[in-house]
C-alpha cells in the first residue's frame, strides 16, 4: 500500500470520486511558503479571509445542507462506519460574488447541537464554532484532489476535526484559483 492510501482508502463515494489525504507535514515540501500560511493556520479561516477580501463583503453561500451517507474518507478520519448517516453542509465562501473557498463539513448525529446547527443558514459555521469555549482542533491533512461537489479548481484542500464537548465536526475546505488570483498568491 502506498503512502497515500495508507493515510486514507481512496475509494470513496462514487458521487464525489475518490479523496486521497496526506498529513500536512507530508505536504510541505510541495507548498509555497504563502499557501503553508493559509493551509497550515489553525484560527477561525472565516476571520482570515474577512480580513483578506476588504473591502469586499465575505459572504457564505450555502449550497446544501442534508442528513446523508457519509464517505469512505470521511467516515475514517471521523472513526465511523462508511455509510452512516451524518449530519453536512456544503458552502461556498465568497469574496463579493467570488467563491474563494469550498467547504464541506460533516458531523455524526449523535451529540449534534441540531438546534444551533440547523439556524446558521448563510452565517458562517467557524463563528459558531469558535465561540465555543473548550474548542479543541485536530491534526490538518492535506489533499490535491477536488472537492467533488462543486466546479471550481484550486492548488489545495484540508481537513481537520474540531471537538466541542461530546460534538465532533469534520471540516474539509478547498482553496480556490480565484482566491490565488486576487491576492497574487503561488500557483501551489
Ligand atoms: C471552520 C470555519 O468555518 C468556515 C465556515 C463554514 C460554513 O459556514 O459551513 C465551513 C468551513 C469554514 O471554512 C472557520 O471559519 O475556520
């Protein structure tokens, strides 16, 4: 088995095609000092592009939001059975009308705050997230593969889980082209 699918099986939902993921440390000899920046940050990513966009408006779309079967990858890094339902939210964070980053974030049901989740809408999840004061995030991993559920292209993708209590949260964000474009940044 290679070192990339001894990270993660990288036959996950069809659907989405496959997601190989890598530790971040494993990445970085092939990262630009400036996307290490963005990819390795650990604070509220909502924050940083607030700040990265002025003047523009940050804003999230929200592309869907469901109960459905968790992939392969996501279920492993998440330490469940493939197929499980889980709690997901797929959002297009935007710069003005530009999606600079694509993010999909997917949680068991058990110990889900449904409540608060179910009324963020188009409010950002990492300011929910990082208002809770025992947050705990885990390790970054990286990946060069798509996001799946949307168009858009970029150098890099990332994932890690947030704990808060007894809630987990596994949040997958892909940068895009068009955020490399506007702030001059490394093609990689
Ligand atoms: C996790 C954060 O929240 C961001 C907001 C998201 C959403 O609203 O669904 C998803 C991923 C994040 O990039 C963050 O700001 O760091």
């Amino acid at each position: 088995m290679d070192r990339e699918s001894a990270v993660s099986d990288s036959r996950s939902h069809a659907k989405h095609g496959p997601v190989r993921w890598l530790p971040l440390a494993a990445i970085r000899p092939a990262m630009s000092p400036a996307w290490r920046r963005w990819v390795g940050s650990r604070d509220s990513l909502t924050l940083r592009l607030t700040e990265a966009g002025r003047p523009r408006p940050f804003r999230v779309h929200l592309i869907d939001q469901r109960t459905d079967a968790l992939r392969r990858d996501e279920a492993q890094a998440l330490g469940l059975p493939t197929g499980r339902q889980a709690w997901q939210r797929e959002v297009a964070l935007c710069l003005g009308e530009t999606p600079w980053v694509v993010a999909r974030s997917v949680a068991p049901l058990e110990g889900l705050p449904a409540h608060d989740l179910a009324h963020l809408g188009e409010r950002s999840l990492g300011s929910w997230l990082f208002r809770q004061p025992d947050l705990e995030r885990g390790e970054i991993e990286v990946t060069r593969d798509p996001a799946g559920f949307h168009e858009a292209h970029g150098p890099w993708g990332r994932r890690s889980v947030f704990h808060h209590g007894g809630f987990r949260v596994l949040v997958q964000e892909w940068f895009l082209d068009a955020m490399a474009d506007d702030l001059g940044l490394p093609s990689r």
